[in-house]
C-alpha cells in the first residue's frame, strides 16, 4: 500500500464530534453529580473582611458554602509559571475577580442562583495594574536552566549596542504596545471530580494530563498516583489549559467533602479572568542598516505585566530577534513588571507573536527608509547560523518561503508608493512579515498494541486539543506497520497512559511521530520472535532474521500470515509493547519552524473600516504528517493573527476590572472577517531534527500574520500603527 503520509485524509474523529457522539469534560454522566459556581471578588486589592452566606446555605438544593472563613484545606504549587498560592485558604484578595467562595447544589442553575445570593465585605489596599506602576520591572527568567535571557552580541572594537546604532548609516527606532489578549477557546474551564477508594479521577480538558495530575495532587495534598486525569476530546485550549487551576481543585476537595461527583464549569467571563490571559506588553525595536540594507545593529527591549500571583514570563526578543536575521551586534532587554492582576499564561505563539509584530513592523519601516523591496531586505539579512549561540539549523529554508510565496501572492506587482492604489472608496495595500517559531523534539513514549481482531491501539497521554492529533497518530501508526488506518485506533487524552508529548508548544507530532516509528519497528520484531517461538506457525522454530514484515504480515518464501493469525495461533488475545523514548537527532543543531506571510487589504478612505482582502503564506515545517489538519492548523493561526491585528484586546483597567471581559465585548474574528486564505508548505523531510522528520507548526502561522497586517495597512494610507489592535480610529481624523 502507499503510504498515507502527507496525504489529505478526513479527520478520523470528525463523525464522533458532528453528530455530538465526542464526549467532552462536561459531557460525563455521573450518578449523584453535584454542581458548584464560584463568588468572586469585587475589588482588585486588599482583604475580605467578612462574608455572608445565610442565604445561599438555605436556598433550594444547597449542599455546601465554602469561604476563605471555612474551607477545605488546599495547598500551593511550587511553581512561578502558575497560581503561587492557595484559592479559600486566607482573606487576602490578590486581583479581581479571585475566587473568594463556591457554592455546591443539586443542579448548576441552583448553584449559580446561591452563589448571587452571597455578600463580602472588603478592606481595600491600592493596586498596581498598569505598566507605569512597577517599571523598570525585572529581567526575565529563562524557562530552560541555562538558556540566555538577555543576550548582547557585539563586533570586535563595538563599545555598546547605543554605539552601533549611532554608527549606522540608517536607523529605525519604534515603540510598541499590545493590550491583553483572553483565549477564548469554545470549551469553557470545567472539572469533573470523582473519588472513589480514595483515588481521584479528574474529568477535564487540559493539554498536558499528566502534569495537571500532579498539580491537581499537590493542590489537594495526595501523592500523583491517586490522582487520574482523562482529557479524551478537549475543546480547544490555545495554551489556557495547561495548569490546574484554582477551579479544579476546589471541584476535588468539594467532592472528597460531599462524597460524591462534583462539576464546576466557569462562566465565559470567569473563564477569561481565573484561566490565563496573554499580558500586557510593550516592546521598543531599533534597527541601524547600512544604506544596501546590511543590518548593522538590532536592540530589542520589552516590558510585560508579571501577575504577583504568578504566570508565564513573556520573553518577545529571544526567539523573533534572536533567530530571524543576521546582524553584527544584537541586544535584549527583556523585563517582567510585577502587577496586581490576574495570573498571566502562554496563549498560541505566547512570546514569538507579540515579538514578531514588533520586530517585523520595525524591517517594514526600515524597508521604507531605504527604499527597497522588504522581501529583498529580509533575503540580504538571512543568516547561516543563530546570531546569539552560533549553532546551525536542522534545517532552514526561509529564502525559499519568500520566494515562493511571493511568486504565489504576485507579490512583484506592489505598487511600494502608500495610498497609490485607490478603487472608489477603498484604498488597497500589501504587506508582508516573515515567521519563526522553535520546534521540539523532546523524548516521549507510546505504547502499541496488536490485536486479534486485526487492529492495532496506538496509546499516549497526549490529548487532542481540536488540532487533529486523533489523525495524525492514526496516518503515522498505518505508514510505520503499513495497515490501512481503519484498522488503527489512537488511545489519547489520559494520564494513566504512557507519557506522551505535551500539547504546548506546537510538539504534538514532532514528538509523537518519531515515538510511534520506534514503537512500531519493537512491536514488529515482538511479532517476529511470537512467529518463530509459536508452536504451529510456519515460522516455527526460524531464524527471526530470514523473516520480512510486510503490510501487517510475517512474510518469508510462500509462507506467509497474518498478525492476528499468528495471535490466534498463540492464543494470545494481542501483543504490546511501551519501547523506551526514541533519542532525538537533532543533538546540537537548533531547530524552528519558518514561514513567510503575504497581505492584502483594503481600507474605507473615510470610515477607516479595514477588510483583509487576500492572504498567502509558505511556511517551511519539514514533514507534513497530516496535509488537512495541518493546513487547518496553519490557517487558525493566520486567523488568530488577523483577529489580533484587527479586533483582540482585553484592556485592564484602573480598578483591575477586564475592559471585554466577556464575549459580547471581547471581539474574536469571524467567517465574514476572513478571506479565502492560500497556505502552502515546502515539501521535504528534516531528518536532521527527527527520524519522522516532521516540525511543529501549530502556533507557527499565529507569527507574523499581524505585523503583515499592520503593514498591508500602512500600505494603503500611509499611516503606521504600532499598537494593537489596529482600530479604525487611528485610521480618520
């Protein structure tokens, strides 16, 4: 058979999840399932300084009030990237919006009903939650021990990075700012708690079951191994889902109390506050280039909102400034500033987006400067190593992205005068940006099981976050064993299975794909010694050697069976095998993903209302696993992108409230904001970064997309916004 790799292959639990078959976390029916809903806090800063809970303990179908004044007890997790202390443990109110009670009823409408029904009382301290408040910040931790957080690379003789700049010919200095951005994914947080002989099983979705196992057992204080986490069918995530959050292990000890399940599922606008949310930033870029367009030096500062509470250290520089372009002299300045607000986590692209919109939009200012072409600028500045460590790449074919999307998108056609093009009331404009995302190849593992039936199980606690990781581990496992994938059942989504790859970081496939070829090639030879060992095979008492494996058979001369004839033979109902993690390829060599972004727009020359017209993007992913969820990945990020530029941003504000907090504020982009949008991919294996060859690429098509935007959109008027998002006032007056 041929194999199904790259192919454009249906998803194989589409039929589940349109005819609602998929259960997700709150799909679960349980016997004597209680609900909970939170109460939380109305003030930003201070202490409750009382509660009253009267009312909700005697409302209809009450079963319990739970307040920072009576509690189970829960613990903190160790950890600065998550919630750093314990939710109802102490009156202390860190943010808005904290948990400060729950409610557990017989229905989730009683919950909620009790829950409205609660007061607080406050003493109320001043808050910091903007920027100013606690500038100059901090430098930014590395979030791998050893990596360099704010590297400067100077050239022989160069005092300072304010000395390069001074000495280049041409120099463009620009600031930037971006609001806080929610992830809105269409699955709100929720938990399922179910204990049972003293071990609890967690029905929740998550991108990473097993840490959030062993979060959610340091928060309710048992060891991980009484701790289950299923996360079989999650509704996206965008990197919200990652921790256990204070929701889940309130859900946990609501129902170690009550002795029964409990389900906690938070409002939309709950979910933006307690579940993470991309931060504040601000970033300024300088770029100094000889007049031929040689970047001479490039300085790339930032300043994010750290919650006090804990949250994810937004690095914007290191992966957009430090791997794009080549550069005699390179400085970061990267800085957390500690504020009174909700905790902050990754979101899709969490440092390389909001980096590359600045650094992207700063090449397109300094293309304008000098007059050239910005494809040419960013093809003269392509390096053959990384600027700051002098590794090499696995592989790296930017160049070929330019051109080839630029030749896709008609690219030499651009009028590069702004406002040249005008059709009525629209002004037309292009731009473009480049993309860079890093890929993963940590060691993981997958378990493989033949059955009798003639179907193999592919098993991993990696869950499916909407991404298509169903699919992909399907067509791998048939391309590895060479069966029709009908006759593979992927397993995922569950903290009991082996340790697969997280779903953070785009690693799904890059991780998964070389662990299920290791897997495979075991379970072959597992089959190989059972054909020879098995009393009654016609392989008996053969040297494994002079045996062939071949499209689910054991093959040699004319004889010739099956794997679930020689189970049958055994009477063995299957066999398995969990091999060790594949060790990775790549050993020195620095590994990313590459793309390049194409933009058309059109503006209203009198209401500034901005339509993105056309759209094309390459990008360079080495092996593509998957072709339909891959190019379904690769455009949700163009769209994540676009949203960004255009719409997306959760201001907080002096009271530390959300601006949009809920969905009929916080605008997302929709079908009629969207274009036909062309997505391409180089098509080769990077067998130097892994044996399966394959790069991730879901958060790669989220980079750059908003600056090509941005740039399409100076274009057309010739006005330069860098602050998003992009809106129309900027754009009038």
């Amino acid at each position: 058979m041929s194999t199904p790799i790259g192919s454009d292959i249906a998803r194989v639990d589409g039929r589940l999840k349109v005819t609602g078959a998929a259960r997700y976390s709150a799909d679960h029916p349980l016997d004597r399932l209680a609900h909970a809903h939170v109460v939380v806090s109305a003030i930003s800063r201070g202490r409750v300084r009382s509660m009253n809970v009267d009312d909700a303990r005697g409302a209809p179908g009450v079963l319990a009030v739970y307040t920072p004044f009576a509690a189970p007890r829960l613990y903190p997790v160790p950890n600065v990237m998550v919630e750093n202390y314990a939710v109802l443990q102490d009156p202390e109110v860190r943010f808005r919006g904290q948990v400060i009670g729950v409610v557990v009823a017989e229905t989730p409408e009683q919950a909620r009903d009790a829950a409205a029904l609660v007061t607080a009382e406050y003493d109320e301290t001043p808050a910091r939650t903007s920027l100013s408040a606690g500038l100059p910040g901090v430098p930014v931790f590395p979030l791998e021990e050893g990596a360099p957080v704010n590297p400067t690379v100077l050239a022989p003789g160069v005092a300072s990075i304010d000395a390069a700049l001074s000495a280049s010919a041409v120099v463009v200095d620009a600031a930037f700012t971006q609001q806080p951005q929610s992830h809105v994914p269409l699955e709100p947080q929720n938990t399922t708690a179910v204990w049972q002989n003293d071990h609890l099983t967690v029905y929740s979705g998550c991108h990473v079951p097993p840490l959030f196992a062993l979060m959610l057992a340091t928060r309710v204080g048992v060891t991980p191994d009484r701790v289950r986490v299923i996360s079989t069918f999650v509704g996206g995530g965008f990197g919200s889902k990652v921790p256990a959050w204070s929701d889940a292990a309130l859900a946990a000890v609501a129902a170690r109390e009550l002795g029964r399940p409990v389900r906690l599922v938070l409002t939309r606008e709950q979910s933006m506050v307690l579940a993470g949310h991309r931060p504040l930033i601000t970033q300024r870029v300088r770029l100094g280039a000889d007049r031929d367009g040689t970047l001479t030096a490039l300085a790339h500062d930032s300043a994010s909102e750290m919650s006090a509470v804990g949250g994810w250290p937004t690095a914007p520089a290191a992966q957009t400034s430090g791997v794009l372009y080549r550069t005699r002299n390179l400085a970061m300045d990267q800085r957390l500033v500690e504020l009174d607000t909700p905790a902050t986590r990754a979101m899709r692209a969490p440092d390389e987006a909001p980096g590359a919109f600045a650094l992207e939009t700063a090449m397109d200012e300094l293309a304008v400067a000098l007059e050239m072409d910005p494809v040419e600028l960013r093809l003269r500045n392509e390096p053959t190593v990384v600027p700051v460590t002098g590794q090499a790449w696995t592989s790296r074919r930017l160049a070929d992205c330019y051109r080839i999307g630029a030749e896709r998108f008609g690219w030499g056609d651009r009028n590069p005068v702004p406002g040249a093009r005008v059709e009525g009331d629209w002004a037309f404009g292009v731009g473009m940006a480049s993309a860079v995302y890093p890929a993963h190849a940590t060691p993981t593992q997958v378990r493989m099981r033949m059955r009798d039936d003639g179907t193999v199980v592919v098993s991993a606690s990696t869950p499916d976050l909407g991404t298509g990781t169903y699919t992909m581990v399907s067509i791998a496992a048939s391309d590895a064993l060479g069966v029709p994938i009908a006759q593979i059942t992927p397993e995922l989504g569950d903290s009991s299975l082996p340790l697969g790859g997280a779903a953070v970081g785009s690693r799904g496939t890059s991780m998964l794909a070389p662990a299920i070829q290791t897997a495979a090639q075991a379970l072959i030879t597992a089959l190989t010694d059972l054909a020879v060992q098995t009393t009654g095979s016609p392989f008996h008492g053969r040297d494994p050697a002079t045996l062939a494996y071949r499209q689910g058979r054991i093959e040699v001369g004319s004889d010739s069976a099956s794997f679930a004839e020689l189970l049958a033979l055994a009477r063995l109902p299957a066999v398995e095998v969990t091999p060790p993690p594949p060790l990775p390829a790549a050993g020195n060599l620095a590994a990313n993903g590459f793309g390049a972004h194409f933009c058309e727009v059109r503006v209203n020359r009198f209401t500034g209302e901005i339509r993105v017209t056309r759209f094309t993007s390459v990008f360079d992913v080495g092996r593509v696993i998957s072709a339909r969820t891959a190019r379904s990945q690769l455009v949700g990020g163009i769209v994540f992108g676009i949203g960004g530029a255009l719409l997306e941003a959760n201001p907080i504000e002096e009271d530390g409230r959300f601006a949009s907090g809920n969905l009929a504020d916080y605008l997302v982009a929709v079908n009629a904001d969207i274009p036909a949008i062309d997505v391409g991919w180089l098509d080769y294996s990077d067998t130097a970064f892994s044996s399966a060859g394959a790069r991730g690429l879901g958060e790669l098509g989220n980079v750059g997309s908003s600056a090509a935007v941005g740039n399409a959109v100076h274009n057309a008027t010739g006005i330069r916004v860098r602050d998003l998002p992009i809106t129309l006032d900027r754009l009038i007056g």
